[in-house]
C-alpha cells in the first residue's frame, strides 16, 4: 500500500496569506504568551 507523501508547499501557498496575517500582529506586539489572539485560538480550540 503506497503512502501519499504530504504536500505541504501547496497547502501552505493556499493559506499564506491568511496565516502571514493572523501572525505578524502577534509578532509586532510580542504578546505571544497569554496575548489576545493566543486567547481567542485557545478558546476556538476548546469549543
């Protein structure tokens, strides 16, 4: 049984920009640990 291989460059491309957008607020505010959007992914997380 053949195991496809991931492709990860293709699903990263699809999300990019809405990945780049979620992070770079997180980054320029330094608010990782116990920031807003870290709050707000916990929550979506455990819902």
């Amino acid at each position: 049984m053949k195991v496809p291989l991931l492709k990860l460059k293709e699903q990263f491309a699809a999300l990019r920009d809405e990945i780049i957008d979620a992070i770079v607020p997180i980054l320029d505010n330094q608010r990782g640990v116990n920031g807003p959007e870290i709050g707000q992914f916990e929550q979506l997380i455990a819902d």
